[in-house]
C-alpha cells in the first residue's frame, strides 16, 4: 500500500517550519503533496497563484513532494486521493488546541479521514507565516524564516503591498 500525507495550508506565505514538517514527512511517506487552500477565517496578503508558485520554488528539489491547490473542504479532496492521511505541524498547546478541534471537525465530516501531528522542535517553534510579514513590516531579518529562493518575491510583495 503506498501512502500519501497531505499538508494542507494556506501558506501566506510558505516557511521553513513548513519546510521542516514537509522534509519530515517525505521520510515517513511515500510521497507527499503540499495542499494550498484558502481559509476563510484570515484574511491572507498573497494570492492563491502567487501562494502556489512559492510553495512549488520551495519545494521543488524535493523528489516525492508536490503542490497542489483545492478550493473547498479539505476532506473531498482527501478523498479524491488513494491512501491519504492530513499531516499538521504543531508548535505549542494554542496550535494543538486549534488543530485538534479541526481534526475533530473533519473526523465529524467524514469519518475515514486521519490526522497526523507532527511536533515541531527547537528552532522551529517560534517561526510562522505572520511574523515574517510582522517583521518585513518593520524592515526586519526574514532570512531564518523563509527559504532564500523565495526571500526577494515575499519581499517585494511586502513592500509594494503590505506597508502603510
Ligand atoms: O495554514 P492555515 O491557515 O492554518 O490552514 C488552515 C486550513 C486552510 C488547512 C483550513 O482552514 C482548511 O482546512 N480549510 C479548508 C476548508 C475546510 O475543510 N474546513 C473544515 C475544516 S475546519
């Protein structure tokens, strides 16, 4: 039986935490695909297309990795894949409170669907997809938060749309 996680997200814009559960995963996996929707709860700065086109330049090295991009429950397009489990990474007890209760959710919607947690460590826990737009804001270092192949794209984006 092969098996595929799938790390869904809206990725506004893609870290190297993420990156960190995407490498961890592909280890586990048989193969992996990095899922781009839309959450209605925040209100994101990068477009879908442009969400997708850094996740695919981040990744893209990463042999049985890919990208891919769903407008709607995340448990259709679970099910549209053989084999699949939801992999999520998990930075403190607030994450697994929120996610938990979004397993739970998709546990209710449908009952095949599995969710995995994957704990992040160290130098991972603090790093996430608003503090790199927080601290572009204020000009500041994003180098340990995002992979350098996207650096200048999240940083122009920043500064022509972002800024006040
Ligand atoms: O990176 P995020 O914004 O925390 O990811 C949240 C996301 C996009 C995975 C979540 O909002 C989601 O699954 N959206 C798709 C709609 C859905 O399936 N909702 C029911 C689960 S609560």
């Amino acid at each position: 039986m092969k098996t595929t996680a799938v790390f869904p997200g809206s990725f506004d814009p893609v870290t190297k935490g993420h990156l960190d559960v995407i490498n961890r995963a592909r280890l586990i996996f048989d193969r992996v695909i990095v899922l781009v929707l839309s959450n209605v709860d925040k209100r994101l700065l990068f477009s879908l297309d442009e969400r997708v086109n850094m996740v695919s330049i981040t990744v893209n090295e990463l042999s049985n990795v890919s990208v891919d991009r769903y407008d709607g429950l995340l448990v259709e397009y679970i099910r549209s894949v053989n084999n699949a489990v939801i992999i999520k990474g998990i930075r403190s007890i607030s994450d697994f409170q929120y996610e938990f209760e979004m397993a739970s959710v998709n546990k209710m919607l449908d009952k095949q669907v599995e969710t995995i947690f994957l704990p992040s460590y160290e130098g991972n826990r603090h790093i996430s997809s608003s503090l790199v737009k927080h601290l572009l804001h204020y000009d500041g270092d994003i180098s340990w938060l995002v992979s350098d192949k996207i650096k200048d794209m999240v940083k122009n984006k920043i500064s022509k749309d972002y800024k006040v």
